[in-house]
C-alpha cells in the first residue's frame, strides 16, 4: 500500500509501505477520508516516526470477519475496555492505555490502517465518507468540551478564540445549544469570514480581553489566545481550552486575579458520545457541508496541509483513492 510519511518542515513524501497486519482483536480498514486537523501541524514541521493522521472514514477489510465491508469512523483512543475509567463510559480517559491512533500508532494519511475492533463506529448510510471525519474532532470534541461547560454555564454570550476546524465546530455547536451572542476572534480573513457567515460576530484580541463572556473557548492552542481568554472570561465563567501546546506561559493580570472563574480542560470524549454526536451532524449538515473546503488525493496532501498551515483552507480531507 501506499502512506505519506511527514519529514518535518512542511515536507511530506508517499511511500510503499507493508499491509497492515492486525494484531488479536484488530481489523484492517481501508482509508475513504481523513480530515486535516490543526494538531497534525506539529508533525508536519517537526516530523513523526509514523503516518499520522488521526479523523478517519473507511471500510472494514478483513474477509471472513464478522465486519466485513462495513463502513466505520476509526475513535483514536485505545481503550481497554474494563479498567474504572473505562466502566464507567470514559473511554478516552483509559488508565491502561495511553495510545492513540495516528500518534503513537499508525493513522489514516494512508491506504489502510489496522484498528482495534472496539475502536470502530458504525456509519449509518446518510452520512457519507467526506463528513464522517468531522464526527471526530470538529464535532466530538468540542460538543464533549461543551457538555462538561454547560455544567456550570447554560448560556449566554460565548466566546471562540481561533477560527479553524475546532473553533469552528465549537460556533456550530455552540448555537445549537443555545448560547450567544457568539464572537470570535481569528486573524485569518478566510476563517473569519467562514465564522460571521454562521453568525458569530468577528472582534479584535484586544476587544476581546475587554469583555465578559460566560463562556470562552481557546481553540488555537497559542499562549496570546490563553492570555486573552483569561482577561475575557466574566465573573464565575468557564474557560473551555480545547488548543494544545507542548508549554505555555501567561502572564497573570489584575483583571484575572480579581475575579472568580472555572478552567476547563477537555480531551476528545467518551465513545457513548457517538449517537448524540451524529445528531449534531444532521442537524446542521449544510454548515458541515461548507467546512470541507478541499480534497485531494496522497500525492496531493502536501500542498494541501500547505494551504491549511496558511489558514486557507476549513477542513480539508484526504481521499487517498483520488
């Protein structure tokens, strides 16, 4: 088969590479689309010792297996299945397994990619390949982020700090849970744009640091957008940070110290979330519909992650049949 392999510096070669050979419990799923997500920018300029590739559509292709043929998003923890964590339905909080497809084990920028059978999710016939991967991260993520803020927060006005896939999801989201007015800030004119045409309200950083939002979500991962959320965030509010960094340093203001707020850390969410999250989907499908911006086939995923790093692109998929 062929898989792209990511050298670092934006650079990314396709390459032959063996069939998957699934271990006990494991499947072979072959590849229909993987989306481009915004954490894959780190391997793409520092490099990863195996294909990435994370939000993942396809098919199961294991003749003889109960499974066969049938279509399925790939969820990238690898849970046990039995541990407290896991029993109690956080399955991507599992104290037994810290793996996760397209990070510690191969992923979907590929042809094929093995995956363990209880990491399957079954695709109903009226959602088709190109919007499968958002289930996944643009919708999964942010919606479970958003369910633990609504613990504290109902509504209200909301924040969005960084307009690419996740924020984004976070706006749809948002809305359909009733919360606004929704503002964001990106400084990417082109998802920007894509944000005020699903009526969130385009400010400034600096606009925003001197609001009072009941919710704020820090999509970008960046230590400016952490810095404002902290300024932002109005009396006993939630801070929702969904970005990732390896480090981050704030500094902490008056306006922070002087004030009762909730940080909320969210990772991806519980497989039990699947149902609620397809739901999502069809409610708002012309919007997701809008999202994926692009495709292209393997030989084209570099000069599409190219276009995504320079924010000119929503949620570009990877098809590698194109």
């Amino acid at each position: 088969m062929r898989a792209a392999q990511f050298h670092g510096e934006g650079r990314i070669t396709v390459e032959r590479a063996a069939e998957p050979a699934p271990a006990g419990g494991e499947v072979t799923v072959r590849v229909a689309a993987c989306a481009l997500c915004g954490s894959d920018l780190r391997p793409l300029r520092k490099g990863w010792p195996l294909t990435p590739g994370h939000e993942i559509a396809g098919r199961v292709d294991q003749p003889g297996h109960a499974r066969h043929g049938q279509r399925v998003a790939v969820y990238i923890p690898v849970f046990c299945g039995h541990c407290e964590a896991c029993a109690g339905g956080r399955t991507h909080l599992c104290r037994n397994s810290r793996e996760l497809v397209g990070w510690q084990r191969p992923g979907g920028y590929a042809e094929a990619v093995a995956v363990p059978e209880r990491c399957l999710l079954p695709l109903p016939d009226d959602v088709p390949d190109h919007l499968a991967p958002l289930l996944l991260d643009t919708i999964g993520t942010t919606a479970h982020g958003l369910r633990l803020a609504r613990r504290v927060v109902e509504g209200g006005p909301a924040l969005v700090l960084g307009a690419g896939p996740i924020g984004l999801g976070a706006i749809l989201v948002l809305r359909r849970m009733g919360f606004g007015p929704i503002s964001v800030v990106d400084p990417a004119a082109y998802r920007a744009g894509f944000a005020v045409s699903l009526g969130a309200g385009a400010i400034t950083a600096e606009a925003a640091a001197a609001g009072r939002f009941a919710l704020v979500v820090e999509a970008t991962g960046k230590d400016a957008a952490r810095q404002v959320a902290l300024e932002a965030v109005g009396v006993e509010g939630v801070i929702l940070q969904l970005g990732e960094s390896d480090a981050w340093s704030i500094t902490e203001t008056r306006s922070i110290r002087l004030k009762d707020f909730f940080l909320l850390r969210s990772f991806y969410f519980p497989i039990g979330d699947f149902a609620a999250n397809l739901e999502l989907l069809r409610a708002d499908r012309a919007e997701y519909e809008r999202l994926v911006d692009d495709r292209a086939g393997l030989d084209g995923l570099e000069g599409l992650f190219a276009a995504f790093a320079r924010g000119e692109r929503l949620k570009p998929v990877l098809v590698p049949t194109a």
